[in-house]
C-alpha cells in the first residue's frame, strides 16, 4: 500500500498532531499550510517528536495553478487529510466572504485536483458546530442539521455537502467527515499544541494564558444557563485522541472498509462537561489557582451539547483514552512551553 498522505494545515493545532501520529504509524507525510495561523517551526517539532520532519510546501490552496503543480511533483500521494481553513467564529462574522472564499474554494480545488490525480480518499475536518443547539443529548449523527449560527459554522456544513455531493456523484472518490466537539489539550511532549492569535476565543487557551498571568482573568459568559450549575456543557476532547480517530478513519478507506462512499461520525467523549467543571478540572490537574469571574451570556453560544460517540466507537473502534484532566494538564506544559520559547 502506498503511504504518502497529503495533510493540509498540516501545522495547524490539530494538524500537526495528526501528523505525528501518521508519521508514528509509518505513514510519509506531506504537508500543505500557508502558515496564516501556524509556523513552520512547527514540522521541525514534528521532527523532533517522531524522528522524521514531514515535508512541507508552503502555498495557499485557493491558487489553483499552485496546487497543480505540487500534485504533478508528488504524484505518489493516496489520499488527503483536508484540515486547512480559516476557524475564529468570531472573525467569520465580520468577514464573512474571506471565509467563504477560502474554506470553499481551497476544498473544492483539492476535489477537484482528486479526481485529475486518481486519489480516491479524503478525511475532512469537520464540526458539531452543524448541529446547532440539538434537541437530543447526547447527539448523534443522524440528527437534523440547523441553520449555522457564523459563516465559519457554514463553511462547515457546506463543506459536508460539496463532499457529499462529490461522492455521489463520483463513485472513485471516497470520504469521511469527522464532526469535532471540543478538542483541547496538547502533546505529552509539550512540543506541539494550540497558538491563538491574539486574544484566545476558545476556552482553555483562555485559562491557560490567564494562569500564566497574561491575562487578568478568565470570563465566563453565563451561569444562567438551563443546566445543573449554570454554565454551558460541551464534550472536551483531548487532541491527541482526536488525531488518532483520522487514522483509523485514513485506515478505514485506504482499506477499502467504508461501508459507503461518504460517511460522517462524531468524534468527542460522550461526556458533557460545564465551564465550572473546566475550571476545577485544571486547578486540580494543574495545582495552579485561576481567577475567575461570571459575566454575561456571549451572543451564539449553544447552552449544551455533547456527543453520542457510539458509532465512531463501533465502525472505527475509536474512543478517546485521555481524561479532561490529562488534557487540561498538558495544556498547561505547553504553554509554558511556549512561553518559555518566546522569552528565549
Ligand atoms: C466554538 C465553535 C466550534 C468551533 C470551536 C473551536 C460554535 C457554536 N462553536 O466552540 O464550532 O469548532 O469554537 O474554534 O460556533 N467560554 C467562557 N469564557 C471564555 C471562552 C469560552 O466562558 O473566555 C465558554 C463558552 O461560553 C462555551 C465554552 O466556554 O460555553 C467553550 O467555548 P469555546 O472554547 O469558545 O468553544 P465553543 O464555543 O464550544
């Protein structure tokens, strides 16, 4: 079987984890970033974590002729792990065209760039951002998509659809799409994890910055919510387990062990866990104290969801083995980590 896999955003947070794990698997790795939200540094940590630096060309996927002739040059890759994309819901909504324009156009250039070059699989990264507020918890894929609530939450349910349609309307491409919850957390090396740009949107790079004192305290918008002690309930999962689900879901096609042409599973721990319940888990992993106040409610937020993880667990014998506190943990090394980087 050939082993060279394509890994857009291949330096991203989840990116680049993925890649070691495939490296680890005795995949070759090429990775494809235009390096808008990561730096390049970050293949030389793969390097350092696994032994071998993946290779990376560094190009953005919406030039057509670009990407062309990185597929001439390589004309040995198997199949494509499309993470590339633009994903502060935030920044969406203020510029709703630029996503558009890159999260579709960079997709429908590497589908179409499959079919030219005979490569038959892609993995895509995907969200539980599709399911909106669901009616059913947990969540499980059969459940009906909602309008999405930013143009980033669109691109991912359009993104689905481009691939679906593909897939039905070409029976030698293959796909799967994986609706992350929550992922968090770092490599147990510390080598590797999340860079924010600028002021974190997300949850944990919040907490770990303000434990470090970069920021003066964490804001929890809302303990008002309808669940058991106020705060929004998501399923926390942590990066590591999320990259080993691609290549079991990678395995799964380039086996041929799909049981059609487009599947969809959810990838998350099948726990819901509250802000508070976060907080207390990285003061306990931790030992460090976090300050902390409750404000109001920020616009769009889904009260709770979290994940039905039982056919990811059953077709691809994936479930997560990290604990929240291992990821919030490793969150933590990695920001100092980091930190400590930036001084030297
Ligand atoms: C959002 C997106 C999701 C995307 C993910 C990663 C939606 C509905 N969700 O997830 O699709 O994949 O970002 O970019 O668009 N919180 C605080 N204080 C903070 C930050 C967050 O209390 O400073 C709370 C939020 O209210 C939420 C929870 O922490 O309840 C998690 O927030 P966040 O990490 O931003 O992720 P989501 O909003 O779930």
């Amino acid at each position: 079987m050939n082993k060279k896999i394509l890994v857009t955003g291949g330096t991203g947070y989840i990116g680049s984890h993925t890649v070691a794990e495939l490296i680890t698997d005795g995949f070759e790795v090429a990775i494809i970033d235009n390096l808008y939200n990561s730096e390049a540094v970050v293949a030389d940590r793969i390097g350092q974590i696994t032994g071998v630096r993946p290779e990376l060309e560094v190009f953005d996927l919406c030039n057509e002729a670009r990407l062309e002739d990185f597929f001439r040059k390589h004309n040995d890759i198997s199949a494509i792990i499309h993470f590339a994309a633009y994903k502060a819901v935030g920044e969406s909504v203020r510029k709703p065209l630029e996503y558009y324009r890159n999260n579709l156009l960079s997709l429908i250039n590497l589908l179409e760039a499959m079919k030219r070059h005979d490569i038959a699989s892609m993995v895509f990264s995907s969200s539980c951002t599709v399911y909106g507020q669901p009616e059913k918890l947990p969540v499980s894929e059969d459940a009906p998509l909602q309008p999405a609530k930013s143009p980033y939450g669109n691109t991912k349910k359009i993104g689905e659809d481009i691939i679906r349609d593909t897939c039905e309307a070409d029976d030698k491409i293959k796909a799967i799409s994986l609706r992350y919850f929550n992922p968090i957390g770092a490599h147990p090396t510390a080598l590797i994890g999340e860079l924010p740009r600028g002021v974190p949107e997300n949850l944990v790079p919040f907490i770990t910055q303000t434990a470090y004192g970069l920021r003066d305290e964490l804001k929890v918008f809302g303990d008002d919510y309808d669940t058991p002690d106020g705060s929004c309930i998501r399923d926390y999962l942590h990066v590591v387990d999320l990259a080993r689900a691609h290549i079991v879901a990678l395995k799964r096609l380039l086996e041929n062990k799909n049981k059609k042409n487009y599947e969809v599973f959810n990838l998350g721990t099948g726990t819901g866990v509250s802000v508070f319940e976060a907080i207390k888990s990285f003061e306990r992993a931790t030992g460090v104290k976090l300050k902390y106040r409750v404000t109001s409610r920020r616009p769009g937020d889904i009260e709770k969801i979290w994940a039905d993880p039982s056919l990811a667990n059953r077709e691809l014998g994936w479930k997560t083995i990290y604990t929240l506190d291992d990821a919030m943990k490793s969150a933590w090394e990695w920001e100092k980590f980091i930190r400590k980087q930036n001084r030297s």
